[in-house]
C-alpha cells in the first residue's frame, strides 16, 4: 500500500483536490488562484481596510523600506541604496558583526510605519520624504570561509551597485556637488552600507576608487584602523586594525583624512605617527570636553573641504554603556547624543558613501546598539539629502527666552 501512495506522488495521482459546494465539481489548486477573488467584499477587508505593517510586524528591511535583492533585481532604480556586509571573519577580538545588519534593521522599525514618517525636530524634514527613492537592497551572500573571496564580493555587490542610473530625487544643488567629481562626469547612486567588521571598507574604497578616483575619509571610531598590515601571508595582514593602511598603500585615499573619538591603548607615539603616514588627523574623545562639539564640527569640515568624502562609524565609537554590542569596546567613549550632533554638523560635506560598522548583536541588551545604529542610519540619510547643518531648534520659544 505504502508503494502504492509513493507511485501516486510521483506520477502526479495525489495532486489535491479541492471541491466546489455548489456544483461537486472538483478544482485543482490552480483553478482556486487564478478565480477573481474580490478582496474588497472579504470579512477582513470590508470591516479593517488594508493589512498594514505595524512598527513591530511586517518582514524586515530597514525603516519598513521596499527590499529588493538589487544585486540580482534591477527592476527598482534608486538615489540612495541600504545593502548588508554580514561579514565578521577579519576581527581581532570578539566575531558577530555579521549579524549587524539584521540588527540594524530590526533597530530601525520604529522609525518609519505604526504612523511614524520619520520627521524629527533635530531636522525638520523627514529622510523618507525629501522626493528621493531610498530602497534597502539586502544583504550580499558573501563566504564565510574564505575572506579573500568575500572581500571581492563585496567588491563585485559595491561596483554593481554604482554602477545602476540614478531616479534623480536627490535636488538639483546637491546633485551638482558629488557628481563633478565622478571620473564619468555621471551621477551615481550613493550607498549605505551596514557592517560588517570594519574591513569591509576596504573593497568599499576599492571599488569607490574606480568612479571617483581617491577619497578623503571622515572616520568615527575608538581606535586608528591603520595599524601596519602584519602577517606571514598576504590575507592574514588584512584585519579590521589594518585595512585603512592597506587602502593608502592601494592609493585609494587622499593624505587629508580625519578620525574622531579615539581612545584606544597604543605602543606610543609610534603608532600617531605613522596614521599621519597614512593621511590622517586625529580628534581624541576628550577633545569634546576641552574644545567643545562645535569645534570638532569645524576641525572636520575645515579638513575635508569641498573634497569628495567617505564617513566610516564604528560604532565602538560610542561608550560602550550606550552601545555594548561590539567587538572591540572601549570604555569613556562619546555618547550617541554627541555622535549625532557632530555628523549633523558635517551636512553639506560632498558625501559619495556611508557606512556603520562592528555592530555585533550577541553582545547587546534590549537592542540598545541596533537602535543606536538604526537612529545613526537616520541621520546618514538626512546628512545626504540636505544642503546644510539644521539650525538649533527654538520651538515654542524666541531665542530670548534661551537666554537666562
Ligand atoms: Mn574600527
């Protein structure tokens, strides 16, 4: 009898059958779905309306934004593109960070759908509705055993995606800003990316360096990322301490890169010696307290120019009280208030790309990281679609009132 059945499966006897009450005619799964069916007169519709994503429900892409697998899928144009670097196989310390993206996403779903819109007081606009398509592109499928491989995936996935012809959102000033300094004279899609260990910057730079030519970095991070590659072969001295370093020696940076919020123990002077070799300056995490947010804001600006810039955040940036789910923490670090005041500060800056790297979400309570991340991606995309710093708010006040 079993043998009987299996026969059945096979030639295709047991293909079920579903039976009409009205006429006891049998209908295959096909003829069920291909019938008009009028939601509209449908229990659910005709009482609730339309099935809409909750802040805490629906799939996950970021901010409740479409998802589209854009690497294989180039039915969607977009301005600005959010796609996933799960790659942790370079860290010197503690491996997760290929969960950061979903981390991120799943941090980010307040922030738009449930009736928010993501408008917020800080900018006074929202990044969703600025008339620019951002579309969250997936993650990369990149190996997890070999790292030279997935380091030119993740080239491949960041070349295909510059390479797509933009919808033309972003306004006209802003356009005219980045795409002078495109070696094809054309306007490109600026990418999102979410770490990821730091090294996926690299094959980010490599591939940046193909539409732009070298790049001024702006990088938010306790420690310098640009320790002398070291190793006994050539993909063992390409770490998340060392990829900065390999790009200068690829060339792919300009000498007038600057850092923010460095903290980490060093062998000596050696080491701020040799990052000036690598094209960097140096803002400490004390600096807030002695010069102030606003001098930081400017120390950067004044460094970058009007040069084409890349902004890389390690999120170990952050003290790790505000954010613990990375892999390499450092104690005393800045908190996610001051972090986001100063990228505010940086709009205007002729951005090509953004990253968020070394989230790591095993280490997190109450996803206090990937929300961190998620609001930091918020203000990215703001950062992209502004033309200035926001003004401080005054709200119901005259500036008068403000001062006491
Ligand atoms: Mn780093």
């Amino acid at each position: 009898m079993q043998h009987l059945v299996f026969l059945a499966l096979l030639t295709g006897f047991a293909q079920p059958h579903f039976h009409d009450a009205r006429d006891q005619i049998p209908m295959t799964a096909d003829a069920i779905f291909s019938a008009a069916i009028d939601v509209s007169k449908e229990p659910w519709t005709s009482k609730y309306g339309p099935q809409s994503d909750l802040g805490f429900s629906g799939p996950l892409s970021f901010s409740h934004l479409e998802y589209k697998r854009c690497l294989e899928d180039a039915s969607l144009p977009f301005d600005i593109g959010l796609i996933g670097f799960p790659f942790d196989t370079t860290t010197s310390y503690r491996p997760g960070a290929r969960f950061g993206p979903f981390a991120i996403r799943s941090g980010s779903r307040r922030q738009m759908g449930g009736g928010s819109k993501g408008w917020t007081l800080a900018w006074g606009s929202s990044p969703f509705n600025q008339g620019s398509s951002v579309l969250d592109c997936g993650d990369v499928p990149l190996s997890a055993y070999d790292n030279a491989k997935a380091l030119d995936q993740m080239e491949a996935a960041y070349d295909t995606l510059l390479s797509r012809p933009v919808l033309g959102g972003i306004d006209e000033m802003y356009k005219e800003r980045t795409k002078q300094f495109a070696l094809d004279g054309k306007e490109h899609p600026r990418i999102i990316t979410l770490g990821g260990d730091h090294t996926v910057v690299l094959p980010i730079l490599r591939s940046l360096n193909k539409v732009y030519g070298p790049v001024s970095i702006v990088h938010f991070d306790a420690h310098l990322d640009t320790w002398p590659p070291r190793g006994t072969t050539k993909q063992e001295s390409i770490t998340h301490g060392s990829f900065f370093a390999v790009a200068a020696e690829e060339g792919l940076m300009t000498n007038t890169s600057i850092h923010a919020g460095i903290r980490c123990k060093m062998m000596g002077l050696e080491d701020i010696e040799h990052d000036d070799t690598v094209g960097f300056q140096v803002i400490a995490t004390d600096d807030i307290d002695d010069y102030g947010i606003k001098k930081v804001i400017e120390k950067i600006r004044q460094r970058i120019g009007d040069k084409p810039v890349y902004l890389s955040l390690d999120i170990d940036v952050v003290d790790p009280g505000l954010a613990p789910a990375t892999g390499t923490p450092e104690v005393g670090g800045w908190t996610t208030r001051e972090v986001k005041r100063i990228l505010r500060g940086l709009t205007g800056l002729n951005f090509v790309g953004f990253d968020i790297v070394e989230v790591a979400p095993a280490y997190d309570h109450a996803d206090i990281t990937g929300i961190a991340a998620a609001d930091i991606v918020h203000d990215f995309l703001s950062m992209m679609l502004v033309n200035e710093p926001p003004k401080p708010h005054v709200g119901p006040f005259s500036k008068d009132d403000w001062i006491l």
